[in-house]
C-alpha cells in the first residue's frame, strides 16, 4: 500500500511540476505575438507615375493596407490577414488600365495573391510559431514590391517611348537598361529618318520661283538658252 502511495505521489508531483511549466511558458509565447517589428519596406511607385494608377481603385485599397504590415506584431498581421487576402482578391479580378494588361503583370500579382493566401491560411494554425508569422508577412511584402517594381518599369517604358516617338518594339532597345540609351541621340536619330526623302521620289518645283525662258533656238543639238533678269 504504501509502494501505491509513493508511487501516486511522484506522479502527481510530476504533473504539477509539468503544469507550472506550461503555464512559465504561455505568457512568454503570448508576449512574443503582441511584439510589433518593422518589416522591408516595399518598392513605392515613382511620383510621377501616381496619376496612372488613380483610376486603378482596387490598387489604391491594396496599397493603403498594405501599410498595415510595414511594423506589425504576429498577432496583427494575423488579424489582417483575411481581409488582406479578400483585397487581393479584388484586385486580381479587376478591370487593369489597358498598360497593364500581359501576362508578365498577371503573373506578378498572381504570386502576391499566393502570399496573402497563405497569410490568411495560418490564421487557422493553432501551433504556428512567431518566426512562420513574420516570414510569412515578409513574403507578402515582397511579392508586393515586385508589383511595384514591375509597374515603375512598364510607366518607364511608356515614358521613354512618348519621349523619343517610336516604339522600343521597333528598334529593339532594351528598357531594362534605359539608363544607358541617349534620348537625344536617339530622337535626332529618328529625326533623320522621317526627313530622309526617299528614292525616286519626285520633286515639284514652284514654278513662280523659276527665270523666263525666251528666245530658246535649236543649234547643232545643243539648246541655247537666253535667261532675262
């Protein structure tokens, strides 16, 4: 009996001690979800390209919460999560402005939809660890930036293409590297060719502009011409 007795006293000794370890840990893991940290800061759309994007009113919403995650605890970016996703969602649905419309631009707000997705899949995973929260919110940021970028460099193009007249589809420049190409070399260039006149082309002459041809005569084959001033 009292084998039996010392036996339920360890146990119970160690059940309580298992307890009050559990219950050390809880309040630490909890302190670490209410920890606000700053996240990257995603690539922002050049000043003089926000005209472009007014009209893109599912854009602007993403965008304006989108600032949410920038400095967020794991227990924030949690309860943003859902409805992150739903305005992603929009988003992708919408009706782009026409420049926007290619695969490339589709492709780029695909994988931020895939994020927020899974953003607003861990809201429902009771064991998730902060590390998995945060990383996941960086994910979201940068599939973000990458929209970002993509709609600095289609803007750009279609700046650098109203600058010098022609498309970049025709002389085969490479937009990625537009740092490097002369606008005014390129546009006198361009110049050149439209005031370049073309073979066998046909001059008029201004009649007014040309001397009175009189008394013409015929001479040994040979035409003598007498010009009155």
């Amino acid at each position: 009996m009292k084998k039996y007795t010392a036996l339920l006293s360890i146990l119970l000794f160690y059940f309580c001690s298992t307890k009050e370890q559990e219950t050390e840990k809880l309040p630490i893991k909890k302190a670490k979800l209410s920890i606000a940290i700053a996240h990257t800061t995603p690539i922002k759309i050049e000043a003089s390209f926000l005209e472009h994007l007014d009209p893109w009113k599912e854009y602007k919403l993403v965008e304006e919460f989108v600032g949410k995650f920038h400095q967020t605890s794991p227990n924030e970016a949690l309860s943003n999560a859902l409805e992150l996703k739903s305005l992603v969602r929009h988003l992708k649905d919408s009706l782009k402005p026409i420049i926007f419309d290619s695969p490339s631009f589709n492709a780029r707000i695909n994988v931020l939809y895939s994020e927020a997705e899974r953003m607003a899949d861990i809201t429902f995973i009771p064991a998730i660890k902060t590390a998995e929260i945060n990383e996941q919110v960086e994910k979201t940021l940068g599939a973000f930036s990458a929209l970002n970028a993509k709609i600095n460099t289609v803007l750009s193009q279609k700046k650098f293409e109203d600058a010098i007249g022609i498309s970049t589809k025709f002389i085969g420049l490479d937009t990625t590297k537009m740092d490097r190409v002369s606008k005014k070399t390129v546009a006198v260039f361009d110049k050149k060719i439209k005031t370049k006149k073309a073979p066998n082309k046909k001059v008029k002459i201004d009649k007014n502009i040309l001397p009175d041809y009189k008394n013409t005569k015929r001479k040994n084959s040979f035409q003598k011409v007498k010009i009155n001033n």
